[in-house]
C-alpha cells in the first residue's frame, strides 16, 4: 500500500498542474492520502508511505488552489 500512496502521489503532483484534468490529480491524491494513513504503521515500508503521504498533501493543496480560481472563473 505504501507503494500504491508512493505512485498515486507522483501522478496526483503530475497530474493538478493540467488546467481541467487536475480534479483527477486531486482524486487521486486522496485515494494516495488513505493508502499512506494506513500503511504508516508498517516499520518496514514507514518511509515510502511518507512520501506518498507528504506527495499526496502537496498534490491536493496545489491541485486545490490551481483548480478552485479556474472553476470559479469558468462559472462567471
């Protein structure tokens, strides 16, 4: 699972820069945020699941602050 965190976080920070495609980043960035809360208990796999975890919080913040002004731009 700290793999699983580790890959969507990756592609969750590829992904938020791209102008409307960036709420999949965002989901995907959740999803990797679950993975990673669930497999930091594991001594053995404790640093990649933070790094999926610390990749997944950047992903949904940046994704976030990106996404929100299109979004609100596109409904005026």
């Amino acid at each position: 699972m700290a793999l699983a965190s580790t890959i969507l976080g990756v592609l969750a920070l590829f992904s938020c820069w791209i102008p409307v495609f960036g709420w999949f980043g965002v989901a995907a960035g959740f999803i990797g945020l679950c993975m990673g809360i669930s497999s930091i208990m594991d001594p053995w796999h404790r640093q990649m699941a933070l790094f999926g975890l610390v990749s997944c919080l950047i992903a949904i913040i940046t994704g976030l602050v990106l996404q929100i002004p299109l979004l609100l731009a596109m409904l005026e």
